[in-house]
C-alpha cells in the first residue's frame, strides 16, 4: 500500500503540472523518436531504436510513479492545523541547542522539499523528529554524526 502525502495546494498544482507534462509533451516526443528510428531500417543492429525504446520506458516508469504520488496526494487545508504542535506543513523556527543557531523550516512532503527555500520532508531525519513537538520541547534527533537538539521557539503556518 502507498503512503499518503500531504500537499500544499502549490505543491499539488506542480505535481499534476509535471504529470501533464509528462503525458502530453514528452510521451509523443518518445513516440516519435521511436517511429524516426524504427524507419532507418533493420531493427536488430539499431541502437538509435533501443535506446528511443529505453527512453520511452524510462518515461512511462516515471509517469507511473508520479501518478501513484498524485493518488495517494491529499490536499491539506492549512487553515484548520492545529498551531500547538508541529506537524505537516506547519512553519517551525527551531534553535540548535549545540552551536545556538537559529534557523526556520516548513515541514512539507517528500517531493515538495526544497532546502534553499527552507522547505524540509517530514520524512527526514530532521522533519521527523520536529513532528508533534510543542514550543518549548526540545526534539533530540539522530543524524549520523550523533544526537543533535533542537528547541521549538515558534509554530506557525507561514
């Protein structure tokens, strides 16, 4: 069974923007190459023909996964979070309990992440032990280069 991610309604608008494309421009694009190759002759030594092959299949296990992204995508309402704890899609300013550093994350889906806009996964190391922690609470997480901390200053839904 596939897990259910959670999506902004940005991020759910990407998702399906890069299935359509997928489908409507690349798809006929590997068709075609296929059909180009397959017209410059015999198939059992053309290797322009198996690699337009390879791609198109390549293609279609992509397609495929993303459409099983898109069937388990829920959209979630960020407006009726509960903003006493951390969870999917809150906004978390955290203070490393090691070195003083400040830093702020938005907890979001595996493919939503995006560290240089401090978009973090729920299913990383750090997203998840951020999970169901209050202001206040320290997260102890482990990374593999030991135990770091992490105190909760600030949820929000920024």
């Amino acid at each position: 069974m596939s897990k259910v991610s959670y999506y902004t309604a940005e991020g759910l608008k990407k998702l399906r923007d890069e299935v359509d494309h997928l489908r409507d421009v690349e798809r006929p694009k590997a068709s075609n190459a296929i059909a180009e190759a397959r017209d410059k002759g015999d198939l059992s030594e053309n290797a322009e023909y198996d690699a337009a092959k390879e791609a198109q299949g390549m293609l279609e296990m992509r397609i495929a996964k993303l459409e099983e992204v898109l069937a388990n995508a829920r959209l979630i309402d960020e407006s009726q979070l509960d903003m006493s704890k951390v969870l999917v899609h809150s906004t978390v300013k955290i203070k490393n309990q090691n070195n003083g550093m400040e830093m702020t994350y938005k907890l979001v889906a595996q493919s939503e992440a995006d560290l240089k806009t401090g978009k973090i996964s729920v299913d990383s190391p750090i997203g998840h032990g951020l999970l169901g922690k209050e202001v206040g609470q320290v997260a102890e997480i482990k990374v593999p280069n030991g135990v770091l901390k992490f105190e909760i200053l600030e949820i929000s839904r920024n």
